[in-house]
C-alpha cells in the first residue's frame, strides 16, 4: 500500500509512523488522560484497515484525519487536542512557505502527483519542469494572495474547481479560435519579425505552425484553426507553379498547350499540399512551447465554410491530404507508427457527404477509417448545431468549449479571434451529499455554491480587466484574436458578447442518483437533472444581463479533478454506493462509464443535455477494434448528423516498444492495489516503454493518467 506525501512523492505506507505520532500525542497528557498500549495498537490498525478499503493512494492529510477520527472513537479526548494541535502548528510552519517542498519533488522527478496531473505533460523533461515549478509559485501566490479566503476554501475542499490557478497569477485566458484568415491575409508578426502575406501553400502552413506555437505560449488553454483559411493559398501556389512550368518549358525550347502545362503545375500542387499538411502534423507534434508541451491545436474541417468553386475543391483535397497523413500516424522512437495527441482533428458532417450518393461521401468514409484506426476526427453534425447555434456552424476550442454566436459591427457572425476567459466548476455531487436528500435544502445549496461560482468567475474576469495588449502582442496586436494599439487593454473584448466565460459543471449522473436514487437515464431521474441544469443556464442568463459579460455553461472535461472530486467526496461523506464509491466522478451530463447502453440510445438521450450545455459539450461511444467494420463506424457519424451536435468514438491505439505487441494494453492491480498498465503479450509494465493512447476529456492523452482516471478508463464499457 503506498501513501502520498505532502510534497507529492508516492512512499510505501509506514504502520509505526501512525503509532509514534499516536504515542507522542499520548505522552503529552496527564497519566489519567492517556490511552492504553492496546488502544494505540487498535487505532493504528483500524487505520490501516481503513487505508486498505479505499483501493488508492491516500495522502497525508487524509490517513491524519483517520488518526483523529479513531482517537476521538477511543474517547482520548485530551489526545486528541493535543494531536490536532500539534496539526495545525505543523501548518502554520508549512504555510509560511509552502512551495518548497513541491518544487524539490518536481526536480527530483518523484512527486506522483504532478506525474499524472496532465495526460500530454512528461514531468522529467527540464521544459515541462520549470513550467510546474512555475505553476507551483503561481499556485501559491493565488491561494494567499489574489483568491478571497473562501473560494480558495471551496477549491481545496472539492466543492468548487477553480481552473488553472498555476495560470492565474499572469494575465492570460484560457483558450481560444485564432482568425488565422487575417493572420495570413493581412501579416502578421512573430517574435518582433514582420511576416508578409505567404506566397505559397507550404508557406502559410509554415507561418501558421510559428504562430500555433507563440499563441500556446501566450495562453493555457487549446486552439483552433480552420482549414479553409489555409485553402486559399493553394491557388497562389496553383498560380506560381504554372508561372514555373511554363518557363522551364520554353526554356528547354518544348512547346506545350494550357492544358499539358496545367496538368504538371496540379501534381506539383497536389505534392505542395501533401507537404504543407505534413509540415502542420510534424511541426505541430515536435514544437515546444513554454509550458513543456505541444500545442493543445484543433484543426477544423468544415466544407461548407468556403463557397462552391475551385477554393472548395482546394479546401477538399487538404481534408483528404490531412486524413491520410493521420491514418499513417506518426513514428515513435522505435519508428513505429503510432497515435499522435494533437492536432485534434474535427470533421463536420454535411448535406454534402453524409449520404451515399454526397458528392464528397468518399472523404466521409475516409474520415470512418481515421477514426478507426486513430480516434480522430471528432464530428460536428451541421445539421444539429445550425438548430442550436442561430443557423451558424463553427469549431469549438480545445477539447469542447464553444463560443456563444456573436454579430461584429456589420451584423456579421464572428467566430474567429474571439476567447474564453476561463472556467470555475461546480461540484454537484457534493450539493447533492451535503442536501441530505432534502430537496428543498439542495435548490438553496445549489444557489449558495452557484453565487460562490459567480464570484470566483468574476475574479478570473477582474484579472484580465486592464490587461495591456503588449503582454501577448502576437494576440491582441498582430491579428490572432485583435489589432489593438499597443498599450491598449484589452478590456472592450471581455463585455458584450465578444468572449465568453464558463460555469462548468460535473458529477450530474452521481447527483441525480443520490437525490432520485435512480439512474438520470430514467424517467424521474432525467426530469430532475434537466432541471437541474436549467438552474445552471437560468443563473447564467442573470449574471449575463446583470454584468454583460458572456457567462455560458459548460460541461466540464475533468482530468484529474474527477480523482480530487473523488477523493474529497469520500473524505466528507464517506462511500455512498453509486454516488461516492468511485475513484472518479462523471464528467458533465455523461452516462456512467460502468452503464449499459448502446451507442445510438446514448447519444440520442445526451442531446438534450448538449442543448442546454452552450458554452461546451461533447458525447462520445466506447467501441472496440472497429478496422474491419467502418460500416459500423458510418451508421454511428450518420445517427450523430441526424441526432447531436458534437460526438466522437472512443477506440484504442497501443503499442509495446519490448515485445511489438500493437493491440489493446490493460490495465490490472499491481501487488499494492495500484493501478498500472501492463502488456497482455510480455507483461511489460515499463510506462516508458509503450505508447498508450486514450481519449479522457475529449482529446487524446499519451503520458497516463492518475488513479481516478485510470479506474474510469477500465471501467468503461462497450457502447457498440
């Protein structure tokens, strides 16, 4: 059985630990006062007992509360106090600097806390290190300084998550989609660099990627770009590459008709696309930004945002060129082609390839191969989020947050160069527990945690107010979200519709089976749980029309918070079968990972949550091996353009770097109850001799997972 110590490291539980402290709280009391040999002996072990039921790692603080707990029960009273004491002391040392021992932790590469805080952040490397050390002051300064004393309470106590905090103490916002169009069209500038609009195809995908990298640098959260900002500049490298033909041509002294100097000018096009797009998935993937990762990109794939016409059949064949790069993937060190974490790709399902008879049906099944053999893309139904979205259809932000439709000075939808400011989430599991199942007490509660969430939000809003444009240049002054002068802030796109700011939400499955005691797929459990969640956009509405600041709701992806919601759930209200027995709790609206229902059934009972979820959502099916059976894969993206707005299917891409083994890696019990990944061929359990692949919050994680997460992975099942 392993403990997790205050700095992060994960050690072996120690019994005579536990029985010294006991001893020496119990020697600082009168003799009357004292307990017994036996009744430290007892307390230790029912300590030790209790450590053993949780089936995960406690902390220290967590195994102290079990100390103080079993005291009490033996009636030492006196013992008790002077341990609680001799506790809060220890704090108070502890809180007066309480990053050292953190920081240390994390340059000695053992603080098993960080190590699996963030699916797509490898904590050995130097780079991701000093962006966590970095985190770890921020993270202090936040607590101690610019948070009031009870939201930071709420924070750490599970019953609020206030997002980022490793971010907050800079001016920067969470995500964002770039407006690559003025980007390229108009220049932009990099590092104090002029660049000038691209004069060819590969060209503007190499300043994109330059730029992809210093937005990831200037911000926490994901990115988006589209497509069909790129597509244009295949008709300037159409132009030049005709230009090239005809003069080598003539001047090899061969006479050639329009249409011979055509054909090779479209396969040097044809090998100039097959090159930008490979620049984007390379260059992508192997950039380091400043907080130790690539960057968290989104590339949209959307036909029907460029008109009829020779720009289309461009944008086309980069959507083809795209999914074909994808399904070959990208080489390990053992080059091996395997699953690569970014770019997420989104594919948008349209009149115009969801049908058989769709003139680009053809890219459609090549998108059903993708997803089989890759997990992406992702698909957004324009059919379902024109019905949602005012008619409009546009890429989300990182893993699933949407912008809310806003209209610029000429009445004209905008989407791109527009952000998110950031996101607090509400635990509803713990509104639910700290009800009693007293309905009456759980709408109060609900409100008291939602006007917690409002200030918290608007604490994040207060952060960004004022902030100078000259912080981020490549931002708010070259192009990517504004043209601001320098020295202006940034303040007049924060109101009004321009970004937007999210109430996330997590834990309705568990919530809903507590107050209902039934299942939020049931009758009585839905209606419940859709009430709920008009609460959630009721106060949403208020704060919008009070503030003018964009409040949407949003359905949170928990990483590795569904682990600390866990943890504090089961700390305060102890297991609750169904509810608080788990090591994770349910994202957003989703059905439970362990709950039997086909895929079809599933996605079309979650729709009605992705409706009253604007500010993000997502669903997704649990399928197995789906390479041979892309039939199957295309009647689930036709039920998703038909039925929900944004969807995915979950599949798994593995591969053991000892034995070559590329099916599907488990996860078992090691011999202290840990969850670890281990190779079904050679049993290898070396993390870093494996590439495993899996999509958790709604993109795809490559460095693992901590244990709440990893329970909630191989409990998923099978939706197809």
């Amino acid at each position: 059985m392993k403990i997790i110590k205050r700095s992060g490291m994960e050690v072996a539980f120690d019994l005579n630990k536990i029985m010294t402290a006991v001893e020496k709280a119990n020697n600082s009391v009168v003799e009357e006062e004292r307990l017994t040999q036996e009744q430290i002996d007892r307390i230790s072990q029912n300590v030790e007992e209790q450590c053993n039921c949780v089936n995960r790692a406690l902390n220290v603080e967590e195994i102290q509360d079990l100390v103080e707990d079993q005291i009490m029960s033996e009636g030492a009273y006196a013992v008790a106090r002077n341990y609680i004491t001799y506790r809060y002391k220890r704090a108070l040392v502890r809180k007066a600097n309480s990053t050292d021992k953190q920081i240390l932790s994390l340059l000695e590469c053992n603080n098993e806390e960080v190590k699996q805080e963030n699916s797509n952040k490898n904590p050995t490397v130097n780079s991701v290190q000093r962006d966590y050390i970095a985190g770890e002051v921020s993270k202090d300064i936040t607590r101690r300084f610019l948070l009031p004393e009870d939201i930071v309470d709420a924070h750490e106590q599970g019953v609020i998550h206030f997002h980022d905090s490793d971010y907050f103490a800079q001016h920067m916002h969470n995500c964002c989609l770039i407006n690559l169009e003025d980007m390229l069209q108009n220049g932009t500038v990099i590092s104090e660099t002029m660049i000038d609009k691209p004069k060819s195809f590969s060209t503007a995908c190499n300043i994109a990627t330059q730029g992809i990298a210093q937005i990831a640098s200037s911000q926490y959260g994901g990115q988006s770009i589209s497509l069909a900002h790129l597509a244009p500049f295949v008709q300037v490298s159409r132009e030049k590459f005709r230009r090239m033909v005809r003069e080598e041509l003539t001047a090899s002294g061969i006479c050639a008709t329009d249409d011979q100097i055509n054909e090779i000018a479209e396969q040097r096009v044809k090998e100039e696309i097959n090159r930008g797009v490979q620049m984007i998935q390379y260059q992508v993937i192997t950039l380091m930004t400043t907080n130790g990762q690539a960057p968290f990109i989104t590339v949209f794939m959307y036909i029907d945002e460029v008109p009829e016409g020779q720009t289309r059949e461009d944008l086309v064949a980069i959507i083809e060129e795209m999914l074909h790069q994808r399904i070959k993937g990208v080489k390990n060190e053992k080059g091996v082609y395997i699953t690569p974490a970014f770019p997420k790709l989104i594919y948008v399902l349209e009149e115009d390839n969801i049908h058989e008879d769709s003139k680009y049906y053809y890219l459609t099944k090549l998108a059903a191969q993708c997803t089989a053999k890759r997990m992406v893309p992702d698909y957004i139904s324009e059919k379902i989020m024109k019905q949602l979205k005012d008619g409009n259809c546009y890429p989300c932000m990182g893993c699933r947050s949407f912008l809310t439709v806003y209209h610029d000075e000429q009445e004209k939808p905008k989407f791109y160069g527009r952000f998110n400011q950031g996101v607090v989430t509400l635990n509803l599991v713990d509104i639910a527990c700290s009800s009693g199942k007293d309905m009456d007490r759980f709408w109060q509660l609900m409100d008291e945690r939602l006007d917690l969430c409002y200030r918290a939000l608007m604490c994040r809003h207060n952060r960004l107010k004022g902030t100078p444009s000259d912080v981020a240049p490549i931002l708010w002054q070259y192009g990517a979200l504004s043209r601001l002068k320098k020295g202006e802030k940034i303040d007049k796109l924060l109101y009004n519709g321009y970004s937007t700011i999210s109430l996330g939400y997590a834990g309705l499955c568990e919530c809903t089976r507590y107050m209902m005691g039934v299942s939020h797929t049931e009758a009585d459990g839905t209606a419940f749980a859709l009430a709920v969640m008009k609460r959630l956009n009721d106060a949403c509405a208020a704060w919008r029309k009070e503030t003018s600041i964009d409040f949407s709701l949003y359905g949170t992806p928990l990483e590795s918070t569904t682990y600390k919601f866990a943890k504090c759930l089961q700390k305060r209200f102890g297991k609750i079968e169904g509810v608080t027995d788990k090591n994770y709790i349910t994202n957003s609206y989703h059905v439970h990972v362990t709950e039997p229902i086909n895929a079809f059934e599933k996605l079309r009972f979650e729709a009605q949550f992705q409706a009253l979820s604007p500010g993000g959502a997502i669903s997704y099916v649990e399928v197995p091996n789906m390479n041979n059976n892309l039939e199957a894969v295309l009647s689930v993206m036709k039920y998703i353009y038909d039925n929900i707005m944004y969807a995915e299917l979950n599949t798994k891409s593995d591969y053991c770097q000892i034995c070559g083994y590329d099916g599907e890696i488990t996860i078992v019990n090691d011999e202290d109850g840990k969850l670890v990944w281990e190779c079904p061929n050679c049993k290898n359990r070396d993390q870093d001799k494996m590439n495993v692949a899996r999509r958790t919050c709604g993109y795809i994680g490559t460095q693992f997972w901590n244990q709440g997460r990893t329970q909630e992975i191989r409990e998923r099942v099978l939706h197809l």
